[in-house]
C-alpha cells in the first residue's frame, strides 16, 4: 500500500486523520485525478471520486455537485491562483483538506520540469483558517505534522522538527 516513491508518512497521517472524521458510508469527491492517495482511500473502504483534471481556478462545477457529503483536497489549494472561489463554491457540508505550510528556511516549490507543479501559495496556518472561514466553513479538528527526509545538511534537520503540513476537518457554516 505505501510502496516504492510514496510518502508513507505523509500518507499514514493523512489516512488516520480522515478515519478519526469520515466514514466509509460519506461520498467523497477528491479534488484532482485519481491518485496514490484516493487509492488508498478506496483500499480502506472510503466512497472516493475524483474530479477529471480540469483547472479548478476557471471551473468549480464539479464541486458544485450537491450529491457529494465530503470533498477532500490533498495538497491542491496551493497549485490555485484562487482557492477561494472553489472554497466558496464546494456544496458537501464537509470538507477535509491539507495543504504545505510556508517554511522561514526554504523557498516556495516551483518544478523545474513542469510548469503546472508549482505552488501559488504555502500558507501558514492562520492564512488556510482565515480563508476557510471567510468561503464558510468552520474547522472542527487541525493537524500539524513534519515531513523528514533522509538527506544530510541543515535543512533536513530543520524538517524533522519544522511541521510541513496542516491538515483541518470543517464544516460548512
């Protein structure tokens, strides 16, 4: 399940926070194409759909679907010029959604190879709550967590003490 190039602590953390606040009866609409995640999901009994690719900044219908109990998004929001407007429009009455925390010591990701994996925004946690409430949601439950990675040098030591990734549960106001 958590083979190969996989984070398996990120995923890990991220499954045992939607198990502590779904259940496997909720239908869920996972922002983005299927992935290693959403397959984990499914692995671990959760009604999981994903969305087809499309660019959520220009067209939020597919959240728009009120047969939808929860929507997820995994490390999405960040890659949005506007994550309010899919925020604001999202009609599930709950919504799990984790997105990278802003670090003092690295600079935002921007991948060399592809234009589409670069991040608009790295948040600090007071900015993802701020916007959530103001698109209408109230955070029920919030998690910090780091993510260490196995390299040498000054950086690595800081990630293993500098929590990377915020994941909050709210619902809809």
């Amino acid at each position: 399940m958590y083979e190969g190039k996989y984070p398996k602590k990120r995923y890990k953390h991220t499954l045992r926070f939607v198990q502590s606040v779904l259940t496997p009866e909720d239908k869920i609409l996972d922002l983005g194409v299927t992935n290693p995640f959403s397959e984990i999901l499914k692995e671990n009994n959760f009604n999981v759909f994903n969305t087809s690719g499309e660019d959520l900044d220009l067209d939020t219908s597919a959240v728009k679907d009120n047969s939808y109990d929860v929507v997820t998004a995994f490390e999405i929001f960040e890659h949005l010029v506007s994550p309010f407007n899919v925020l604001n429009d999202i009609k599930a009455k709950k919504l799990v959604a984790s997105v990278p925390l802003k670090l003092w010591f690295a600079s935002a990701y921007r991948s060399a190879s592809d234009e589409r994996d670069r991040h608009y925004h790295e948040f600090e946690d007071w900015q993802f709550d701020w916007l959530l409430e103001k698109a209408g949601w109230k955070i029920k439950k919030r998690e910090k967590f780091t993510n260490p990675v196995k390299k040498v040098g000054i950086r690595p030591i800081l990630r293993r003490f500098t929590p990377r990734y915020y994941l909050v549960y709210a619902v809809r106001v």
